[in-house]
C-alpha cells in the first residue's frame, strides 16, 4: 500500500492537520512554534506559507508561519514547554550548571576531527539533577504497509549504517566528557553509555525504528511525576544544525502536554514510540487520528496526490489504522519540507 508517493503524501496530510490544530491550541505550553535554521532556509519556507496560506488555510480561518530558530552555537538545546517554562531561554533558570554541561558536552562534540551529524542527547532536568537518556536508539523491523526493492534496500541499509554510526558518536562524547566538575547538580547517565559497537544488521524485508533522544526521556520519565522537570535534546556540534523538534516529535509531544519550544520541517526518518508508556502512546494514536482528519479537510479534492492516498487507503481497508501507517510512511526518507512541496506539488 505504501510507496514514496503515499507515504509523502500521508506525512504532509498529518503535518497540515497538525499546523492548523496547533494554531488553534489555546494553552500556551501545549503549543509549539515553526521555524528554520539559518537565513539560506527563509526563501523555500517563504514560499511554502505563501502557497498554504492562500491555497490551504485561508479558507479555514487560520495561517502559519516560519521564523529562524537562534543557531546551534547560541541555542545547543530543545526544550518541551511546562507551565514554568514556555521557551529555550526561560529554562536557563534550571542553574547554570545545566547549561554549563550542555555546552561542554556540544564544545566537546565540535572538537572532534568532524563532528557527527544528526546527533542528539535526550534527558531530563529537575532540581539539583540532570538524567542523561541517551540518543536515539535504533531497532530493526519487518514492515506490514511497505515493501523494500533492491534499489531501496540498498538506500535504507546505507541510512542504518550511518544512523549507528551517528549514535554510537553521540554515547561517545557523553562517556567521555567528565560529569564531576559540577557543584549544583548531578549528573546521572545510567545506561546511557552502553555503546552497539555493530548494531545488528538489516534482513532483506526489514527497515529500522529510531527512538529519538527526547521521547526516550519522556517515555522513562512520564509528564506529571516531576512538575519541577524539564526535558530537553541536546544539539552535539555544528554539523547537527537544527535546534528544533522534527514533526513527529513534535506532535508526540503535544499530544502529551509537554509541546516543543520550536518545530522545525526537516527529517523524522524512521521514527517511532519506544515500549513502555502505553497511555501516552494512546494519547499520540488519538491526535495523529485527528491531525490526519484536519489535514484531508483541509486538503479537499484539490490535489492528485492526496487523492491517491484516498484510494490507497480505501482499497487497502485501512482507514482505521492511519496511526501505524504514518510509522512506515517515515521510512521512506526525507525532510518535510520535500514532502510537502512534491504532495501539493507547489512551484518553486
């Protein structure tokens, strides 16, 4: 059921739903920002809330918008909003010895020979203690809506090689770099440094989930336990240039009440909910479920893509299982951004 052209065409439906429900999300931590990473990004984005404002929004009373998120060197860090803390800035009241160890541990990324790309650390910070959860964390698995060609096989192999290597990267510079040298907090790693040195490899019908860094930590800290917690993702060095949530991130996040400080409309290759916290996977089921429904509304009968997942989907019988669908759909590779421009086929 699932190929290139409907996967890219259900990212693009769920995003749209999700960007006209988040505007009109009246509590302010469970809502998010868009924005972009560097002045080279505000042309294509320009164009793209031109084209969704005029052609898609409008006629639902509602608009978006992109910003430019501040750069990795100023902003190394992703926070999920909380009644206290409702942007990056305000959660440098944490202590300054958070914010000293997140840019040490970034400092420290940028002084390898090439700092790795892709590479974010997750955790939890609350009073007098930061929980380093780690980076992502990759899992094999045989697909039920997609199957692999010999072309794709070799494209999805090449991605899982450089997501371990990405990771095990990342573990590195949090082994490595010394937690002791801070006074008001404690730096707690548990598990995180276990280092896959050759994680296993792909079968031929398997593609690959990754459990990115922020959901790890809310999924081992549950929202609402600690009211004093902040989770956050941090950036490791230059070459990994987005400070934001991706899109599946993003509403994850929202669905669970802790929305990200920005959102950005770049990759969210092959993620996916780790085990473990099955309500708040019940409450991401339900908002994907809800974004997918805004989004056809909002996409109507107007564009041939969209119209082809419809009768994908319908021939398929199913309608009723969009939430797992969208899992698979992330596999096939690819920023948002692309997603969205090649599904509504808007002119560059």
């Amino acid at each position: 059921m699932l190929n290139k052209q409907t996967a890219d065409a259900l990212c693009t439906v769920i995003a749209l739903g999700f960007m006209k429900n988040n505007a009109g999300e009246t509590i302010p931590h469970n809502r998010t920002v868009f924005q972009y990473s560097g002045e080279e990004s505000k042309a294509s984005h320009d164009t793209l809330a031109q084209f969704l404002n005029d052609k898609i929004f409008a006629k639902q009373g509602s608009t978006i918008q992109f910003s430019e998120a501040p750069p990795q060197s100023e902003m190394p860090c992703i926070v999920g909003k909380t009644r206290k803390i409702s942007e990056n800035s305000e959660a440098k009241s944490l202590v300054d010895d958070f914010w000293s160890y997140i840019t040490g541990l970034s400092s420290h990324a940028q002084a390898k020979d090439s700092a790795p790309y892709g590479a974010y650390i997750g955790g939890r910070a609350s009073v007098g203690t930061v929980d380093i959860v780690g980076p992502s964390y990759l899992e094999p698995y045989a697909p039920t809506w997609r199957t692999k060609s010999p072309g794709e096989k070799r494209d999805i192999d090449t991605s899982y090689k450089k997501a371990v290597e990405a990771t095990n990267a990342s573990i590195n510079i949090v082994k490595n770099i010394s937690a002791t040298t801070y006074k008001k907090i404690t730096i707690r790693k548990g598990d995180a440094c276990c280092i896959r040195p050759k994680a296993p490899p792909l079968a031929d019908n398997e593609v690959f989930k990754s459990y990115h860094g922020m959901i790890r930590a809310m999924v081992a800290y549950p929202p609402g336990i600690d009211t004093h917690a902040a989770y956050f993702e941090i950036a490791l060095g230059v070459n990994t240039s987005k400070v934001s949530s991706c899109i599946p991130c993003s509403i994850f996040m929202s669905a669970n009440e802790v929305a990200a400080t920005s959102t950005h409309l770049g990759r969210g290759d092959n993620w996916n909910i780790p085990p473990g916290q099955k309500p708040m996977t019940e409450k991401w089921r339900k908002a994907v479920n809800k974004h997918y429904e805004t989004g056809m509304i909002l996409c109507g009968a107007s564009y041939s893509e969209i119209n082809s997942l419809k009768t994908a989907l319908l021939e398929s019988r199913c309608s009723d299982k969009i939430p797992d669908i969208f899992l698979e759909a992330l596999t096939f590779e690819g920023p948002f951004l692309e997603k969205i421009n090649r599904a509504l086929a808007i002119p560059k």
